[in-house]
C-alpha cells in the first residue's frame, strides 16, 4: 500500500462513505466493488479508525489491491482500489 501526499487519486468511481458506521461501511464498498469490472478503481472516502483498519484489509482479503491511502486534514481518509 503507497501513501499518496499531494497527487491526485484518479479513479472509476467515488463512493462517500465518511456518514457510514461499521459494518456499513465495507458492506456499502463491497456493493460498489461488486457493480465495477475486474481493473476499475474506487475511490473510497472514509472517516474514523475503524473503517481505516478494516476496508483495506477485507478488500485485500477478497483479492481487490489498495493502490493508495492518505488522510486528509479534516479528518477523512482517501482510499483506492482496484478491483480484482
């Protein structure tokens, strides 16, 4: 996984998840993964530690790659994936 500072996050689609609570939160990525073609990227907009430590593994797990991740200053996090 890279840590992107200030370059920007290109990607297929965005999906804002920083309202979204556990388990919502992978359950709402998942859906948006699972409606994408194998090699399309999601930008994921999150918020909070939990989703943080979890998205990115379970992604992973499922045999998506995190391509980056980087907090933001208002307290968000930045997450891209490609599909697998």
């Amino acid at each position: 996984m890279n840590s992107v500072c200030k370059q920007e996050l290109n990607s297929d689609r965005v999906l804002d998840i920083t309202a979204e609570t556990c388990p919502m939160t992978f359950v709402r990525t998942r859906l948006a993964l699972d409606r994408m073609k194998k090699g399309e990227v999601l930008l994921v907009r999150l918020r909070g530690d939990e989703p943080k430590r979890n998205i990115p593994r379970t992604a992973a797990e499922q045999g998506h790659d995190v391509l980056a991740q980087r907090d933001l200053p208002d307290g968000t996090t930045e997450l891209l994936l490609r599909k697998g």
